[in-house]
C-alpha cells in the first residue's frame, strides 16, 4: 500500500500544471453522485423512512440503485468530457443503462411515497438526489438549451409519477423547484468547469502552434541565410579551381596563388557558416559592393558600381541590399555567359534604389525557379520594400531592388533581424 501511494505521489509530480487541472476536475466531477447519494439518500433512514419490511426494503433498493448510477456515471465521466473538448464522440449507447436507472429511481420513489413509507423531507432529499448521476456526465454532451429542456422533462416526469403515486399538495409542489435545483446545481458547477478547462487546453495547445511556427520560421530563415551564404562562395571556389586546374596543365604558377585562394575563400566560408548558426551574421552594403566587384572581375567579367555609396543608409537597409548584391553576383556567375556587369544605388529622401545589369543572359530569368530570389523579397518585404528581376531592353537582365526610407527611419532603432532571431531562439530553448 506504502509502494503504491508512492507511486501515486511521483505520478502526480510528474504531471504538467494543466495535467493536474484536468485531473483534479475530474476527480471533482466524479466525486460529487457519491457524496449525494451518500448524503440525501442515507440521511432519510433515520426518521423519514417507516422502519418497517417494506419501506425499508424500497428505501434500500432506491440506495443500491443510486450507488449504480454513481458508478455507471464515473465510467461515463472520461469520455463525457473528452467529448465536450472535441476529442472524441461519446458512444450513445453508454446512455441506456443510466437511463434505465434513472426511471428505475423515479419508480421506486414512488412507490415509496406510494405506500407512505416516507416523510416529505425524506421525498425532498430523494426526488434531489434522483437525477444527479445522470445529469452529470449529460450536461456535457448536450447544448445547454437542450439540457434545460430535458431538465424540464426531467422534473415533469418525476412530478407525474409522485402525482400518480397518491402524493398531494406541499410535498408535490415541493418536488417540482427540488429537482430543477438539482439539475441547474449540476449545470452551473460542472459546465463551467468543463468550459474553464477547454479553454486551458486549446490556449496550452495555441502555445504549442505558435512555438512549432516560430521554429519553422528559424528553421526557413536558416536556410535562406545558408543559400545566401555558400551561394557565392561555393560559385567563386569553383571558378578558381576550374582555373587553378588549367594553369596547373599548363605548368604555370599561379596555380597555387588560385588554389591558396580557394582555401582563403573555404575557411571564411566555415566562418560565415558559423556566423549563421549563432544567428549573428548580417550582410554590409559597403563590403558586399566592394566583394561583388572583385569576385566579378576575377572572373573575367567587367564590373562597374556606380551612384552613391549609402554609407549613411540605417543598419537594416544596408543589410537587405547587401544581401541582393551577394545574391545578384552569384546569378551572374552562375547563369548565362556574361561579359560585363552595372551595380547602380541611388539613394532619394524617400527611397533608395539598387539596380544590378549584366548581358549574356539566357532566356529564362535566373534565380527564379530556385530560392535565392524568394529570400530576397522575404527580406526586403520585412522593409515593406520590393524587388523586380528579368529582362531588359539591349538584351540585358536586370535586378531591382527599392526601399521606402521613410518605415525604415521610423524603425532604425530596433534590433536587427539578427538579434530577433537569436531572442527568438533564446525563448524556443527556454520553453524546451
């Protein structure tokens, strides 16, 4: 028994919050037909109920019926309520036998009153204990309308058959507000409970909702931020290596100052990777711009940036852009056969432009079937900015990239996108 109660006592320990609510009601919910039958339908013996053969005999047939509702109502008292919270569908047929229990009650109290084996407190008690296990588990299956209405029913039927029964007068008007107050006892205490309990669940369930979307949303930051990162420097490693690999047949040395850079451009890929991971890494216009050029150039593309330097542009700005010229460069080394490249930035008191145009493009715009661009108006959307990407007239392709300054001069004291993340991060391990 000791062993046992243990057991019991690590059980509840382990149980979450909510879990011990649900619990607890329940275990309320089912306790409640035991302590009226074991009140108001023992209380009578004492002086309400004839001590002779027969009354007592009803007397004890209607308590031996009362304790069988109580037990048919604590096995109804699980599905009952998993079927108010919607999640499963109470079996019908689970009904019958506390239905036919309940008529049962009905008929033996009467025919209690019947042979006038009992008092008018006694009837009072027993016509209020009558319905109780019963109404219990239906009040949560039923609407509250249609609760009342069966309640009525309820309450007319008993009348009836204590009226056919031979009871008059105070003792019969009595029956009528006694049993309606049990019914509507049942309907303000257990409903509610159950509606309370709903309610912590499907908040406790919208809690869980909202943590899985934001660890979808990191998980799609992440890898838009990977494809953004290894992009170009995958592109770049296999350019040079393509070169490295002629010069090398060809018995020049500067093979080795290509593949020396190879290994500069992989170890600084390790690092970004790293970057990402902790959530910290953001893209700066200035180097971005700077990074474009010389890669294009090694390439053998000619490159020009051109317009203002936007230098002055907020953080967040000049983080979106420097991403589109990263993604931008990429395209141009990866799609088409290009020969020269324009990064044009203009920069206005509402807005700041970037255009990026390079010839030998295919036909198909590049970019678009991937994910490169997708990313891109994920991050220029969160500026309520806007990006353009195809053809242009002279056989070029051209990307566009514009910023409304004026939401983002409101904004610029807010933490960088990156520093959201790492917090959102933060509070995902917290609720881990």
């Amino acid at each position: 028994m000791l062993k046992r109660a243990r057991g019991w006592r690590r059980d509840w320990q382990e149980r979450g919050k909510l879990e011990r609510i649900d619990l607890y009601s329940r275990f309320t919910i089912s306790s409640i037909p035991w302590l009226f039958a074991l009140s108001w339908q023992l209380a009578p013996f004492k002086d309400d109920i004839r001590h002779e053969p027969l009354p007592l005999a009803l007397g004890a047939a209607l308590l031996l019926v009362s304790l069988t509702q109580c037990l048919l109502s604590n096995r109804n008292v699980r599905p009952s309520y998993e079927h108010y919270l919607g999640v499963s569908v109470f079996p019908t047929r689970r009904m019958l036998a506390p239905l036919a229990l309940l008529l049962l009650g009905v008929v033996l109290l009467a025919t209690l009153a019947g042979v006038d084996g009992i008092g008018s407190p006694g009837l009072l008690l027993m016509s209020l204990n009558a319905p109780m296990p019963f109404v219990i588990t239906r009040v949560l299956l039923i609407p509250v309308r249609t609760f009342v209405i069966e309640s009525l029913l309820l309450t007319a039927l008993t009348t009836g058959a204590l009226a056919a029964a031979g009871v008059r007068g105070g003792p019969l008007a009595g029956v009528v507000p006694t049993t309606l107050f049990g019914c509507v006892l049942v309907l303000i205490s257990v409903r509610p409970s159950a509606w309370s309990l709903s309610v912590m669940w499907q908040a406790e369930e919208a809690r869980d909702i909202q943590a899985r979307l934001a660890v979808a949303e990191e998980r799609l930051r992440f890898g838009r931020d990977m494809h953004d990162v290894m992009g170009r420097n995958l592109a770049v490693i296999a350019l040079k290596s393509e070169l490295a690999v002629e010069l090398a047949q060809r018995g020049r040395p500067e093979a080795v100052d290509q593949m020396v850079e190879v290994q500069r451009i992989a170890r600084a890929s390790q690092q970004e990777v790293r970057d990402v991971v902790r959530g910290y890494r953001k893209a700066d216009l200035t180097t971005e711009l700077a990074g474009a050029k010389g890669v294009l150039q090694a390439a053998g593309i000619e490159c020009a940036v051109t317009g203002d330097d936007g230098a002055g542009l907020p953080a967040p700005v000049q983080s979106a852009l420097g991403w589109v010229v990263r993604e931008a460069a990429t395209n141009v080394l990866r799609h088409g056969d290009p020969r020269s490249c324009t990064v044009r930035l203009h920069v206005s008191a509402d807005a700041v432009v970037l255009n990026v145009e390079n010839d030998g493009a295919p036909a198909a715009a590049p970019g678009e079937s991937g994910s490169g661009l997708a990313g891109l108006r994920e991050r220029l959307g969160a500026l309520d900015g806007a990006l353009d990407a195809g053809p242009a007239e002279g056989g070029l392709f051209r990307l566009s990239a514009r910023i409304p300054l004026a939401r983002t001069a409101e904004s610029a004291g807010t933490p960088h996108a990156a520093a959201r993340d790492v917090s959102r991060m933060a509070l995902l391990e917290e609720r881990r």
